[in-house]
C-alpha cells in the first residue's frame, strides 16, 4: 500500500496529532501537501511559524493578541469594561462576538473542569479573573460577570465552581448566565446566532 511509503506514513502520523482534523480527512490533506508546489508549502510553514511567534495570549482575558500585551476587545475604548463574559474557549468567543448582541469584555478560562480527563481548577484561567475582580474592585469597574459557558455537565460545573470562588472571595459584582434558549448538552460554538442573541439578552441571575 501506498500508506506504507516511510515518509508518507510519517506525515500521516503527524497530521493525526492536529485535532479536530477527522481521520478520513487527514488522507486528502496529505494528498493536498504532496501535490501542492514546494513554494506554496514552504510560505504555509512559514506562515504558521511566524502566527506562533507573533499571536500570544492576552495577558488579561486570555483572547489572541498580535503585538500588544492586550487583545483588540480589551484594548477597546468602545467596549463596556463593566461587563465580563466567562467562556470555556477562544471559539466561544468568536460565536458570541459573531451575534453583535455583546459588546462587553471575556474571560477565557481555556476549557471546562473535567475530572475524567484529568482537568483541574488550577489548569484553568480561574485565578486569573479572581485576580482581575480584585483588582478592579479599587477601580469599581466590572459590575455583572456572565457565565456563558457550554450546558453541559462539565460546562455547568466549572460555572457554578467559578461562581462559588467569586461569591466566596466577597466580591461585589452581579453573577449572571446564559437564558435557557441555549439547549441543554449542546456547544455554543456550533448554535445558530439567534440562539446565542437570546440566550445572551435574557440572560437571568446565576
Ligand atoms: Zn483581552
């Protein structure tokens, strides 16, 4: 078999570490890679290398940043920094910033507790907004924080841990979450807009 080639079996190997990229999907890319010219393959490299050494994370809400210590949404003056939005992801983000129905800050905490899967407190950014609500409590500004975190198990548990940590460090600032319009067990990244507008508009006390 032509899989049996020394270095296209290597390439297939290391296409199958990229997530999300579905197995019967990993043959044609390969096949792209290989037909495609040695210029176009060398700029992709080069491009890819050059996003990993320019786009870092936020050093506030944890969104990608390219050249500055803060995101675009952070750095915002048109932004209500009143208001921060607590999601699991980056994508989550983008699905909710795709609505034009939100037009406060984000906290990312870079995934959802899962014991299962070996996913601690301390592996996510939970710290880092209890650090960002300390500090601007001096400055009164964050006055609601919103849980729109996935509805799923381990999506409602990381809210409610976060909101324990919140309502135990006594800090003055309304907790709120996602209306109910967000079904149950599903993924915020793969709802429809409307969903996500209404969810986000109707959103109730935690
Ligand atoms: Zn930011």
């Amino acid at each position: 078999m032509t899989t049996e080639l020394p270095g296209l079996k290597k390439l297939i190997r290391h296409l199958q570490k990229v997530p999300y990229l579905a197995s019967k999907n990993i043959y044609r890319v390969a096949n792209y890679f290989l037909m495609a010219k040695d210029n176009e393959i060398e700029e992709l490299c080069s491009v890819i290398l050059q996003a990993k050494k320019n786009i870092k994370s936020c050093e506030q809400c944890f969104n990608w940043t390219e050249n500055s210590n803060l995101c675009e949404i952070c750095n915002s003056n048109r932004r209500d920094k009143s208001i921060i939005c607590v999601v699991q992801t980056w994508h989550d983000l983008l699905a909710i910033e795709k609505t034009n129905s939100y037009n406060g800050l984000y906290h990312i905490l870079g995934g959802a507790l899962s014991p299962l899967e070996g996913i601690g407190p301390e592996d996510l950014n939970i710290e880092q907004l209890l650090k960002r609500l300390r500090e601007s409590e001096n400055l009164n500004t964050v006055k609601e924080i919103i849980f729109a975190t996935n509805p799923t198990p381990e999506g409602e548990a990381t809210a409610s841990f976060v909101c324990s940590r919140i309502e135990e460090s006594k800090l003055e600032v309304k907790i709120s979450k996602l209306a109910s319009g967000v079904p149950i067990g599903s993924v915020l990244e793969f709802m429809d807009r409307v969903t996500i507008h209404k969810a986000m508009s109707e959103r109730r006390p935690f």
